[in-house]
C-alpha cells in the first residue's frame, strides 16, 4: 500500500507551502480556495462521483522541474491555493518527467497497489478531501486518462478522468477504500508550487 503514504508528502509539502505568509495562490498573486474567489486567471472545474459526492471549482497552477518552478517533475495543482478558510479538496497531477506535457492522451498510473514503480514518464493522480472534524480522506490514482489539449511555455490547459482509492491518512484495521471517480478541466498557469512527492 505505497501509494497511501506518497499522498502523505505530497499534502505535506502542499500545505507547507501555502502556509508560508499571508498570499494567496502560489505566487502571492490571487489564488482560490475551492469555494470560489479569485483563480488568478486560471480555471478548475470537477465533479465527484463514488463513495464522495461533489462539484469542485478552484485555481490550476503548474510547476517544471526544468525550469525551476518546482523541483523535479511536472507538478499540476488544482484547488488548493490557500488554507483559511479550508478548502473542500484539492488535486494534484504529476509525473518526473520535467517540461510542460504534449497536446495528447497519458493513462494515469495505478500508484495504490504499490506493486510497481511508476517510470519518469507516467502520470500520477492524487487528491484530499476535508470533512469538517472528522479524519480526512487520502486518495491516490488506480487509473484514468489525462488529456493535454493545448500546452505552451507557460500554460497547460486539458481534462482528466480519474479513479482513485481514498483512505483516512492512519487507517485502522479493516478499512476499506471508498473508490472515487473525477472528472474535471483545467486551464491552468505557469507559477512556482511546492514540491510534490508523487
């Protein structure tokens, strides 16, 4: 089960960063919360479907390891922008492979089984979703498909479908995954994010 504890770095590092100041997006230039607000230019819509239910909105920013902007990999971040008020999820995509992706069609890995290791080249999808008081859950890919329709050198627009197995961060004995599916499109910018550990 090596995909539930990578989720965990990569949330880790996602809140470390957007807890350091008082800006809002990654860039301190307007970002969103998930409930709405100012998406610095950007756009992020999704539906839930499964063992959670819901529509989301938000701001799409994405960091190249090439570049700078984040390091290693490609890192896609959407909805989670700032923590207060606290957000009602967020989705991260990534892979190692640095640059902005082509336009086309990637399948996304299953990094939940933790049977494998993804290549450089593979997607990964994860995502949390806060419920109130009680534990959150944390989901990591099982399968999917990204799709790029348009990428330059400081824009990546496209759409995923994606699964997703979602546990409490310290499950206990017996849980079972709640198995999600999102749907959603982004039209996302070039910005510094925090380093994901996909």
């Amino acid at each position: 089960m090596r995909g539930r504890h990578l989720i965990a770095g990569l949330a880790a590092a996602l809140l470390l960063g957007a807890c350091g100041g008082d800006k809002t997006g990654p860039n301190g230039d307007g970002g969103d919360n998930g409930n709405g607000g100012n998406t610095g230019g950007t756009s992020f819509s999704a539906t839930v479907s499964g063992g959670i239910t819901m529509s989301l909105s938000g701001g799409a920013y994405y960091g190249d390891g090439d570049d700078g902007t984040t390091e290693g990999g490609f890192a896609l971040v959407l909805g989670l922008l700032d923590t207060d008020p606290k957000p009602k999820a967020w989705v991260g995509i990534g892979r190692d492979q640095g640059g902005e992706p082509a336009v086309g069609k990637y399948p996304f890995f299953n990094g939940f089984d933790g049977e494998t290791e993804a290549s450089a080249g593979d997607f990964r999808v994860m995502a949390q979703f806060y419920n109130g008081d009680a534990e959150d859950d944390w989901c990591t890919g099982t399968g999917g498909e990204l799709e790029i329709t348009s990428s330059s050198s400081d824009r990546v627009k496209g759409k995923f479908t994606a699964t997703l197995a979602c546990l409490p961060l310290f499950p206990q004995d017996g849980d079972s995954p709640k198995m999600v599916t999102i749907s959603g499109q982004f039209d996302s910018k070039k910005a510094v994010v925090p380093s994901p550990d996909f």
